[in-house]
C-alpha cells in the first residue's frame, strides 16, 4: 500500500464491475491455464498483480465479486445516541474504505504529519497491494431499534430463530452492525477493520470479530472448490459471480421486496461453526463420505465421477449433508456462500479451537438460510461433528455508487 | 506503573519535545561554535563551559581504550540529548535543542556508571521560543496540581502506613485505596522521575532481575492475599513514605511542557486501557476504580488547563473531549453510591459486560485525546 498509488488501470479494465452483474468473462478466460493448475478459484490476474476491486457499484463488492484468501470480520455496537453523528461516522467509514480498497492510507496517511499526533493510518499496511480487498457493510436487527429507524426494518430481517443443538456464546453473536473485510493478503484485511474501528471509536464499538484464514467457497464458474477444515469439498453448486440471473433470484434484493433502501443490497448470515476436529479425524473414511454424500478425493457426489456432477440425492444416505442442503430438499433455496476457515488457535483443552465461519448472502433469509438450517439442524449427519456457537444477522444495503455517494446513504438520508 | 525503560524513553522525548518548540526562533550556530569534547577512560574535557541557548553541537571525539558514552543531562539527570556506544578513536557530532539553564555533559566510558561530568551553562533564554502566555499558566498551574497531589498523597499515605505498623490489617486495606489517589491523577509526572516508579508502584510481575519489591502493591498483596503484616511489612511501609516524600520534594523541579501535559493525560487513559480495565493494577485489593477514577481526574485536569488554547485551534476536538469525559465520569459514577466519596464498587464484583462497557467508554475518550497535543502546538 503507497500514500498515492491506486490500482493499476489495466486490472481496473479487466474488472469491470457495475450495474447488475460482473464482467469477468475476460479474466476468466486469460487465466484458464493457471485455474487448472492450481485448482484455484483465484481471479489469477488480479491475485498476481495484488489488484483492486472497484468499491463502486450497483451492489457491494465482497458478495459476488472472487472470494479473496483471507478475511476479517468485524461486528460493532453502537455507542452514539446521536444521529447526526452516526450518519458522519459512515461517511467516514466509506471514505477511508474507498481509500484502502484502492490501496491507499487513510486520511493523511501513516507518516509525514504532525510529529505531536498519532498519524492518521496505522501503517502496516504500508507498501502492500490492494491485495483485492473488499469491504462490505450490514445493518443488524438491534440497529433499527436506534436512530428512529424502527419503520425501516425490512420484513426479511427477522432475528434467526433458535436451532436445535445451537450453543451461541452472547459475546460472539449480535451485533448493530458488520463490516467484511476480504483481501489475498491478511495484514490488508486486518488493517482495514483495524483503521475502522479506530474511527469508529466513541460512535461504535466491536462487540466481536473473527479471522478467517482459508476460503471455503468459490464465486468463480468452473473452478474447484476449497476444502473445508474436514477435508471436504462442500457447497460446489455455489452461485457464480457470472449467474446475473441466479444472482438477481436468489441474492440482491429487488426492487418490491419490501424496503425500497434495500433495493440492490442482499441479507447476511453469520454463523461460527465449531468443529470437533479430532473426534473427526477418527472417523473412518467410509462415514466422512456418508456424513458429506461425496468421496473425498475428487468431491464427487455418491454414484458420481466429478465435483461438479449433478448429485443423485437418493443415492446418498438420508441424512447425507448434501441431500439435506440441497435446493431440491429445501424447495429450491438457494444461498450464496461466502465462509471461511477460521482456526482461533487451541481451547485449553488441547484440542483446536478451529471451524467454519459460515457467510451465506441471500435475497430473503426466511426462504435462504432459515429453512435450509432448519433441516440441517434436525437432520444433518454432520451435526455429531460441528456446534454453531455464534450467530448474526444483517441487512446488506446496496452499493455505494459513486465517490458522492456513502455506505447507508439509502436509509439515512431522507431525500434517497 | 510502567517499566522503568519506558520512563527514560517518555522524558526524553518530552525533552526533545520541548527542544522543539525552541527550534522556531533561534539562529543555527555555526561550526565554530562548536563544543569539543574530548572523551578518554577516566576524563572528559570540554573547549567551553557556557554556551548560548538554542543550537548546541557537540564534536566528541573518543580518545579512550574502549566505546564511550556521550550525554547531555538536565540537573536531574534526565537526559536532553545522549550518543551510544562512540567507539574508541572515533568521532560523532551530536547536536540538540537547548533551552537557558545548568546542565552537565557526560561521559560514560564503558557506558556504564556515574561517568565523568563538565558543568555547562547554557545562557540566554532570548533564542527560546516565546510560548503563548496562556500555555505558561496552564504549565504552572499543572505544576501547582501536581505538587498538591503529591502534598495531599503524604497524610494519606501515612495514616495507611500507621496501620498497617499498628498490625491493623483492617484499617491498613480500608486506607489503601485512597492513598493511591494524588499518585495516580499526576502518575505522568511522577514517572518522569525514573527512579521513584519502581520504588513505590511496581507490580510483582514488573520485578526486573534482581530487584527487590518494595511499595504499595507488594504490602496489598501481604494485605490482602498473605493476610499478615510482619515485620518486612512494618519496614517497608515506612519505606514507601520515604520514597514518596522524595517524589513530593522533587514535582516542583518537573520538567513539564503544554505537549507533555497533552501526552500525560492521554498515558493516564493507556494507564487505565492497559492496567485498571483488565484488573491488573490492584489485583488482591480490587481497589482499581479508586485508580481508573485517580487518571481520569488527572487526564481531566491537564486537559481543562489546556482547554483555552485548544479549543480555539480545534473546536470540535474540544466538544468531543468535553462530551466523552462527562460521558465516562457518568459511567464511573454508576459505580459508587457517593459522588463525593471514593469508596468504588470492587472490581471483582464488575461483571464482564461491564467491563467492556468501560473499556469502550475509555476508547471513546483516548481516541480524542490522543490529538489533543497537536492541537495545542497548532
């Protein structure tokens, strides 16, 4: 990250990234030689050159855009009773935002100012790359109980109802607001939320945050999918960043879905999901194939050769994770899955502290995340071997369209 | 309480801090101006005794059989301006800001002891930058706190010393709270003498090799923990008064500028980020409100001295300074039954929730502070 440095314009051309859908058809293309040797989902232009995303756009970026290596994410109380103060505060946010996903330092930049005043960035991100990072901002539930905000909750927003078998620690689940920070680089993730907080400091809070270390999901068509921290491949089927008419069905908010301020934005689903990594790793093979309902090598669905062949679900043993995710379970619901491994080191037991940071986009959580965790909760196999511990939910507005404009704009401000 | 490396390191910045501020308005010596100091192993020779105030240069040159130190030194030994480690046969120019006043040069042949000390007399005061009157009154007035502080402390710390020479282990741990106070609200202060910190406020785990442990956390823990007091208590207590009497003696002669004020108070809200909010400070007393209220009040105090002066150059920085203190002294307040008393809920008794709660509110205010320098240097 340079003091003045942007992207380099050539990756800005290849990511075109505006109005409803993603232009990744060039990027895609030109790289298909290093995706089939790496078996990553990697945008390998923008991995190599350490690019920017653009911040601008219809949607947020860091939902449909590539999913980055690393994540860092942040959920934040609000302390302010003031408004006005609030609504400065985002703008703010969006600004410094607008600087770091291109690179930059924020506000005055890390040195060069005032010997007597802390610098305005916090340095560590100095002289690395955009790294791709994406910045992505939801409003909780308990937000629209402040600021006189109560008749804009959307419908869609409800609290997540309890699970079975959910054991949610308070102190990592909640919270007023999010924010999503995704680069290929770590120390730019963490700098970002870092920088965020800092200016958030007296207005809000982080009430909790969560590292992630390595992707679990894929945005990209055709690439392989990671494996989670069970060695499997899971959510194959994912939605592609290319699907404008998945996408448009299943994640953005259209315009009449309720809350007009939404229009273009998505909800989020935050789940941490512990996993018993070591009774895992002392099941046989033969039951982590029938807990997932793929082999293990390749990801194939029972009966099937390759990942992504189209799963026989009846072939898999009812309570098969698969067959119970699966839209044609779940009456067709179908999520955007964006999770992380997270490994937080160990528990004091010994045993890792590690699992699934699961991140699901959806148009509507009552017809995405709700019904399909309804069935997994009773159902899933997999159940013996994971614990969701903390939980979150958030409304996702839409993108901030141009360097005017600011994230919440659309439900702040009274002429949107 | 903070490590004794530290302390050196803060008065030498607050001192190069205030070279600074003299920096706008002198003249640059010329080379001829020049002090030379000759270092060898048992001498330290210098070409001039006195020297206008502004820009002084040193030429040392190291003439002795092993690597040497050069200092120059405020009478208290706090260092203006030092080079480490000039090996034998070479040279270094070492140049600082220097306001009028009696300071020593040294030389620490090994870099270790007393060394060999030159008197020099910087002269003048014309080439130091005129201050704004208002800041002189705010510095003096801090000074005045400060030293009130530390007159306050004295009784306080007696009455807790008597009992606890008296064997009365309930009076000596109701009296130990209070008697922490003056030392907490104006602690910048008294760690800017090196010394006295690790005397009287040094924590078990603070203990540097060798060190013995010795002030007030060592008798909490033989209170509260041991639930004793024997006879190395008895003498230690008295003990602490000493050193104490010590730091009330030496506050008058502070070095204390308008930016070291400005950084104390926002020390006094890291003091509280780092020690009272987590539990650490007082952790068999759980008397660490009495600590986290003693640097508010402290950071408060400095902060409404410089109020005149930086509410003109930053207006809003001042509103919010104004609002997030009277948003953290109303939280604090939530935690005793009397404004006027300083009997503090324990902090075992304050839950985890809470605590994040006060960790915010301290955020919230130290984020702030930490421009309120730059603001009254504007």
């Amino acid at each position: 990250m340079t003091e003045t440095q942007g992207s380099t314009p050539s990756r800005r051309a290849l990511i075109g990234w505006g109005g409803a859908g993603l232009a990744l058809g060039a990027a895609a293309a030109g790289g298909a030689v290093a995706m089939a040797r790496t078996g990553n989902d990697v945008d390998p232009v923008a991995a190599e050159t350490g690019g920017a995303v653009e911040f601008h756009g219809a949607h947020q970026a860091g939902i449909a855009t590539p999913v980055q290596d690393r994540l860092h994410f942040a959920a934040f109380d609000v302390k302010t009773e003031d408004r006005a103060e609030f609504v400065q505060m985002l703008k703010d946010w969006t600004e410094a935002a607008r600087r770091m996903t291109q690179g930059k330092a924020v506000g005055e930049g890390a040195y060069g100012g005032l010997a007597e005043a802390p610098p305005d960035d916090t340095g560590e991100a100095l002289g690395l790359k955009p790294s791709r990072l994406t910045l992505t901002i939801g409003f909780g539930p308990s937000l629209f109980d402040k600021f006189g905000l109560r008749d804009k909750r959307p419908e869609a927003l409800v609290d997540l109802p309890k699970f079975p078998g959910d054991n949610l620690d308070r102190t990592r689940t909640g919270g007023d607001l999010c924010v999503q920070a995704c680069a290929d680089d770590p120390q730019v993730a963490v700098h970002a939320i870092r920088n965020l907080a800092r200016i958030g400091f007296g207005k809000v809070a982080i009430r909790w945050s969560q590292l992630g270390f390595g992707k679990t999901s894929s945005t990209t068509p055709d690439a392989q999918t990671p494996r989670n921290l069970m060695g499997f491949k899971d959510g194959t089927r994912n939605i592609a960043g290319t699907e404008t008419d998945r996408l448009k069905k299943f994640v953005w908010v259209g315009d009449g879905d309720g809350q007009d301020w939404m229009t273009g934005g998505s909800y989020l689903v935050a789940r941490r999901i512990r996993m018993n990594i070591e009774t895992w790793d002392r099941t046989s093979l033969q039951e982590q194939e029938d807990v997932f309902g793929r082999d293990k090598r390749e990801g194939a669905p029972v009966g099937k050769a390759k990942e992504h062949d189209a799963p026989f679900l009846k072939a898999m043993k009812p309570d098969a994770h698969v067959r119970l995710a699966h839209p044609d379970s779940n009456d067709g619901a179908t999520i955007l899955r964006r999770g992380y491994s997270f490994t937080d080191g160990t528990d004091g037991l010994g045993r890792l502290d590690a699992g699934l940071f699961f991140l699901a986009y959806q148009r509507d959580v009552r017809k995405g995340f709700i019904p399909v965790q309804r069935r997994l909760s009773a159902q899933d196999a997999l159940n013996e071997y994971i614990q969701h511990v903390g939980s979150a939910v958030f409304a996702v507005p839409p993108g901030v369209r141009d360097s005017g404009d600011w994230w919440g704009r659309t439900l702040f401000s009274k002429e949107a | 309480m903070r490590a004794v490396r530290l302390t050196v390191t803060a008065a030498a910045t607050a001192a190069a801090l205030t070279a600074l501020s003299a920096c706008t308005a002198k003249s640059d010596a010329k080379d001829g101006d020049a002090i030379r100091v000759t270092a060898a192993d048992a001498k330290c020779d210098t070409s001039a005794k006195t020297t206008p105030a502004g820009h002084v240069t040193l030429k040392i040159e190291n003439k002795g059989s092993q690597a040497t130190e050069v200092e120059i030194l405020f009478p208290d030994d706090r260092i203006v301006s030092e080079k480490e480690n000039i090996g034998p046969g070479t040279k270094y120019t070492l140049t600082a800001e220097v306001k009028a006043g009696s300071y020593e040069i040294a030389c620490r042949p090994g870099m270790k002891g007393h060394g060999v000390r030159q008197k020099l007399t910087v002269t003048g005061g014309g080439s130091a930058a005129k201050r704004d009157p208002r800041l002189d009154k705010a510095v003096a007035d801090y000074r005045q706190y400060a030293q009130d502080q530390a007159d306050e402390t004295l009784p306080r710390v007696e009455t807790f010393v008597k009992a606890v020479k008296d064997g009365d282990l309930e009076a000596a741990k109701k009296a130990y709270g209070i008697s922490r106070l003056g030392w907490e609200r104006t602690e910048p202060v008294a760690e800017s003498f090196g010394d006295i910190d690790p005397k009287v406020d040094v924590r078990e785990d603070g203990l540097e090799d060798g060190q013995k442990w010795t002030g007030w956390h060592r008798l909490e823990k033989a209170l509260w923990q041991d639930k004793k007091i024997g006879a190395e208590e008895k003498t230690l207590a008295d003990q602490l008064v000493k050193d104490l009497k010590d730091w009330q003696g030496r506050v008058g002669k502070a070095e204390i500028t308008p930016t070291s004020m400005a950084n104390g108070a926002k020390e006094l809200l890291d003091e509280v980020a780092t020690g009272k909010v987590t539990g650490e400070e007082d952790r068999y007393a759980h008397t660490d409100l009495v600590d986290f209220k003693g640097n508010v009040e402290g950071a408060q105090k400095a902060y409404e001295l410089l109020k005149p002066v930086a509410a003109k150059n930053d207006p809003a920085l001042a509103g919010e300074l104004d609002k997030q203190f009277t948003a953290l002294d109303a939280l604090l307040d939530k935690y005793r039954s009397d404004k006027d008393s300083y009997d503090f809920v324990s902090y075992d008794k304050v839950t985890k929730d809470q605590r994040k709660e006060l960790s915010d509110a301290v955020n919230a205010l130290a984020e702030p502070l930490s421009k309120l320098a730059a603001a009254v240097v504007k």
